[in-house]
C-alpha cells in the first residue's frame, strides 16, 4: 500500500469538493458576515459528514472481519 494518495483521492478532495469549500469560506469571508450563523453551519456541515462516515467504517470494518 502507497503512502501518496491515488488519483481518486485528488479527484474528489480537489475538484468534486471545490464547491463546498468556497461554499464555507463565503460564510466566513463574504458579506454580510454573521460569525455565529457561520460557525453553526460549519458544525452542521461536519456532523452530517462524520454522520454519515463513521457508520460507513463501522460497516467496513464489520465487512471486512466477516469476509475477508
């Protein structure tokens, strides 16, 4: 297993999520700025992704002890 991230990885951290990261730097750096509203999305947007990734590695995890 490589250390360096594949192809995929830089596909979809560098160009699938470009809209989601100017969408979080407008709450930040846009006007008007509301510090309070920007950092409750931030948190939304980081529980509804670790929300959905933890039962995924779970999933994986549980996948991979049965079948392999």
């Amino acid at each position: 297993m490589s250390l360096l991230p594949g192809p995929g990885t830089w596909l979809i951290f560098g160009i699938v999520l470009v809209p989601v990261y100017v969408m979080v730097l407008a709450w930040f750096f846009g006007a008007p700025r509301d510090v309070s509203t920007a950092l409750r999305g931030l948190a939304y947007l980081i529980a509804f992704v670790l929300l959905l990734w933890i039962p995924m590695y779970i999933l994986s995890v549980i996948i991979g002890v049965i079948f392999f």
